[in-house]
C-alpha cells in the first residue's frame, strides 16, 4: 500500500489516515485517496477470501487484522426468470451478512489507531456485525437502536457483549444520539466511515477472482445507505487502473419501492441531485436497505451514472412473492435479499436478453429473521 | 473414482452403489467400499470447498451435483486456555452446520439414482439441511420429528418447503416413525447412509490442505451419532493411502456429560462394546449431540481407537461458561459448539503442552437458537 489520506468529498481538505475522525471538518463524508497494490501471484498461497487481496486494503500492521475467517463466498448458478444468474452468497460470512467485509477492515483500522471504545447505530446487521468483530478485537462497543428494532437481530448484538441502548424516535433519532456520544466514544459508523466500503470492495475483487479475472457484464445489488454498492463500484475501478480488467459491469441498484430515494434522486430531473424535502418512505419487509436518507447519496449516484447502470424498485409484494421461493429453492435468506433478486427478475423483464454474465448476491442470512 | 460398492458392516454383504437401499438385509449398517482418487493440481483450478476434491468423492455424474455453495470454511487461530487452536468455521454452511458436507454428497446421489420423495428424522441441524438441498434437488422432503423438538430450528426446515411431521415420544420414537415410512418414501437417513459421511470427510481434506497437505496433531470434534468423527478419520485415512499425509491426527470425541454413550462404552471394560441397557441420558443444552443410541457405535469407537485417541465429557456447567465466553469474543455459535470448545479446555488442563497443531471445530451458528 502507497501513502494513503482521508479526504473530504464536500472541500477536498485532506487528514492523515490515522486521524481518529469520522468526518471532515466541514461537516461532509471522507473517502481514502490511496494507489492500492495487487499481487496476484500471492493471493494463491494465502487462505482465501477478502483478506487475500492484504496488499490492496489501506491498513498499515498485518498485526492489527481483526478478522474472525472471512470465507471466500461461493458465486452459485441459480436460474431466475429462465436465465442464469451468478449469486454471491454473502449470507455465510460469520454474522450473516456481507457487513462483516466492511466491519472487518474498519475495526481493523480503529485497532491500529489505538482505539478502544465504539459507538456505532443500526438496527440490525451493520449493529450485529460491529459487536462481533469488536468483541473479536477486545474493544467496548455501544451500538445505539431505534425503539421497536426487529428483536432477532437486537439478541444477536447483545449475545456478543455490546451494550445495546434503545432511542426514543425513529432511525435517524438514533444516529443523532449517536453523533451525541462521539466527544467520548469513535463514532464507528458504517455508513459515515470509508474504511468500510473498502473492506466491501473486495466483493468485486472475489467476483472478478471467480470468474477468471473477468468482470461480470451486469452487477445487481441492494442499495440502501449504498456501502456495498459504493464497495463493489470502487473495488472494480481499482481492478481497472492495476490492469486486471478493461471494463467496469453495469451496476444496477435495487431499492424497495417503499422507501427508494437513491432511485428516486436518479431518475429525477432536480438538477440538485438532492432528495426532494417531502419524501415520505413507508415501512417495507426489506428492512436492511430501508435508508431514507443516505449520507452518500452523490457518491452512490455518481458511480452507477459511471457504471452505465440504473435503479429499479420493488413492491412489497415482489419481495414476498420472491422471497418465497427463494426459500423452497433452499436458500435461506432474509427478506432483504429477497428484494435483491426481485431487482433481478424485473431487470430480466426489462431486458430479455442480456449478452454476458449476470452476477447478484444474497445479502443476509435467514436464520437472522423468523419467515412469515 | 473407481468401481465402488455398498458393503455391510456386519455380514459383509456387497451391494451396488446404485442399490436404493439405507442398511443391508441383515440390519447393519453400509459403508462405502472403494479407492478415492486425488488430484491435487485440479484442486487449485476449481472454487474452494468440498466439491473441489471431487474425485475423492463417490458420485457418477457431474451433472448430479446438488450444491447450495458449500464454502472453505476458514481455519481461525483461537487462544483457548493460552494455548493457539485453529478453529474450523463449520457453522459458515449454507444451512449453519457442518451438516451441509454430508447431505450435499447425500442428496446428490439420491439424485443421481433418481429419488424423488425422501423422509428423514431429525430435530435439528440434519433435518434443516436436508429440506435445504431436497429443495434445491427438486425432491420432496418429509421431516419427522419428536414432539417438543426446539422451534427456531423447525421454523428452518418449514421455511424451505418441507413436509415437518410431529411424532409423539422421543427422538427414537421419530426414527421408528421414518423405518415405518421408507416403504413409499426413501429413508434419507444422515445416521445411517454412508454417503454423509463421505460427505464429511472432506473437512479433514480442506483442514489438511489449509495446513499445507500436513494433518494436525490433535483433532477435537463433537460427537453425538458420530458422523462428523467418522468422516474426519476416514477423509485421513484415505490422505495418507494416497500418500499426501504420512499419519493421523488423533482424534479426541466430546460428548456431554449427560448424553455420553460413546465415552461409557470407550471407557468401559466390558468386552461386548455395547451400551449398557440401563443407559439413561439426562438433557443438555448441547442438543445436537444428544444421541443416545448411535446407530454406528461400533464404527466410532474403532476409530477413535484407531486414531489413538480418546473420548472427553463436558458437564453443563462447563458449557455454558465456555458458550458465553466464546460469545463474548465474536464467535456466534449455538451452545453443541460450545460443548466442543469445552472439550478443548479439558483437553489443554489433561494435556497442557500438547506438540503441534491442535485443530477443532465451530459446528453450528449462533442464529439457530436465542442465546439465553
């Protein structure tokens, strides 16, 4: 790895890597500026998975690895709509959901810099994921949740040793509080920090690795704060300028229909490129993507405008319907998942017959929800 | 693969591998006759996983393989007692157990004779993999199981589509209602049919060549009907036909203190090696490995014998220690796992400077069950 910086995405005002920050003074998202290397030749005599790409992640000490076996996941044929799509089974990371990639890499990070105490807020899998590999790491971890969080996931960040604290209001009320309590505890968010979609990069490094070093055609996924996506765009960018890949794969962002601003700010002609201030979201089953105001919401724009990609939404009984099947097929996912692969079949409706490979993922594991 | 056979455990009796049958005419159990064959350099070319040794395994056809994606699971340092232990991630499956290894090979070749109805007992980990894969097989699954078996995982198995049948009495009462079944249905019995554990075997493949083609020097399993134990020692005895390993781990068995059939027959001196008929088990938390009459006892023991190894009780008082332990440092398991990691302790108390290697396994994830 080169010399690596914080940057702001809003002024540009740089900070060395190892500032305990989670956004720039100006109030605006940072992203890591930084030449990453790939030594192919290495990654094969290395377990795989995310941490076999070491030389491509932006941390300094292989010592300050905090990682509790992060599987290559399996890319798995699956026919939908007729066709056959390529699934990435993010599903079987250790807490059942891709998250762990981006949280393994940030509390990597956090470790190196020395600190010990985390607050982090989310009501489900970023929460969950955050406890483990903090508890991994030996650190505190406080994770802040809305009242009326789904319970499967609040057990699941409690079994783990983090103190969980519910918060009056919705959400956003408990990222608020969480901002609240950043003077004394690092604010560990998933959704503000850029150590995490660079753990989440290495989605496109494995899928590229799978498949030969070729980039699928077109690459659907879920969207909500957009850090998978964000991951996935960055990762095969840099796969470009190493030289491995010649192209970048159409991104195709799936939100749910309930609660889709990402969708909505693209295909709208609001030359703001801003959510329109009445945007009201309604609940949706697919509770992992339903981000009603998403931090990096120009950034995730940006690269699916440079992917060549789009948005599709979802109805609530797309999700159902899909998420059915997908269980009688025998893949246990969350429903969140399920809007995924909803996204793939409408993608498949629109265009009939795309050239090239078609790659997807299962986001989260169904063990995490008892299905209706 | 060369030509194989089903052989009798006790009259030797050979049969067909395409024989649907689940146990000889006489009553005892079948094993697998035949010489695996091994290509390391094909290894490297193929996804990682179990289905990467396909050789080694006993299935015609490609075109039969019936996968939900099975990862290498990874093999994570963990200090236990002080001393290093390499953990192997068997909960990362697809299903959340290391019981996906045997029912992928299982329904592959159930597949592969063309069996379409299968019925299975079980109230857990088997039974939800079974529904898993009969899913993705297209088969049609019926699941007995004894009343009051534990919910969470019976949501599992009826989320994919299965048939899940309640019998009254106890766990033997459900596989005495599955013998009275397998007329019209085919008895797809993880206890009985030797291809889960031909399945199994490959964790003591992938375990070998994650430590460079060299075994360990212990290996620490959970034992309950033994499936898991037999197939590691087979998977290394076939290795070392092969030449790639020179010996064989020893194999240490943990069972729970209050379901310990294994150890009492191991330990004792009577020359039958059966049960004593007035073998009573108490409940444990470690359900998965509550079997009190393992089918395949006799098979176990030589094993174990064979390996020079040894059999280890853990009461439920060590397990829930070390279960809320093993939490509380990011690995989210469900409480059989924890029986093992017991298992280890004692070992490393017994034994406390053990030479090399010592590996174990994580068997089942924590999402399965709500930790108490």
């Amino acid at each position: 790895m080169n010399v690596a910086h914080l940057v702001c995405l809003d002024c540009q005002r740089e900070y060395s890597l190892d500032d305990p920050r989670w956004r720039c003074d100006c109030g605006g998202p940072l992203d890591i500026r930084y030449f990453p290397v790939f030594d192919i030749s290495n990654i094969w005599e290395r377990p795989p998975g995310m941490w076999s790409y070491r030389e491509a992640l932006p941390l300094k000490a292989d010592a300050q690895m905090v990682s509790l076996g992060e599987p290559l996941t399996p890319l798995v044929p699956l026919k939908i709509s007729g066709r056959e799509v390529l699934m990435k089974q993010e599903q079987l990371f250790p807490t059942g959901s891709y998250k762990d990639r981006g949280v393994s890499l940030l509390i990597s990070h956090l470790k190196s810099i020395g600190i010990t105490d985390i607050v982090e807020d989310s009501s489900g899998n970023a929460g969950a994921s955050m406890a483990a590999y903090a508890a991994r790491a030996g650190m505190r971890c406080r994770i802040l949740v809305p009242e009326g969080a789904s319970a499967g996931k609040l057990t699941q960040i409690r079994a783990m040793g983090a103190k969980l604290q519910s918060v009056r209001g919705n959400r956003q009320a408990a990222a608020d509080a969480a901002v609240q309590l950043a003077d004394s505890l690092f604010y560990a968010s998933h959704a503000w920090s850029p150590f995490f979609y660079h753990g989440t990069k290495t989605i496109a490094f494995e899928i590229c690795q799978q498949l030969g070093w070729r980039p699928p055609e077109v690459l659907i996924l879920p969207v909500g704060g957009g850090s998978l996506l964000l991951g996935a765009h960055i990762g095969f960018k840099e796969l470009k300028q190493a030289g491995f890949i010649s192209r970048l794969p159409r991104i195709i962002g799936v939100q749910a229909e309930n609660c889709n601003p990402l969708a909505r700010i693209f295909n709208s002609t609001d030359p703001t490129g801003d959510l329109p201030a009445d945007f009201l979201p309604l609940p949706t089953i697919a509770e992992g993507i339903a981000v009603s105001r998403p931090i990096r919401h120009r950034q995730v724009i940006a690269a699916v405008k440079e992917s060549k990609g789009a948005f599709i939404s979802v109805s609530e009984a797309e999700i159902q319907g899909t998420y059915k099947n997908l269980l009688h097929r025998g893949f246990y996912v969350e429903p969140t998942a399920a809007a995924t692969i909803a996204g793939v079949e409408s993608f498949i409706r629109l265009y009939p017959d795309p050239r090239g490979v078609i790659a997807s993922v299962l986001s989260g594991h169904g063990l995490k929800v008892q299905p209706v």
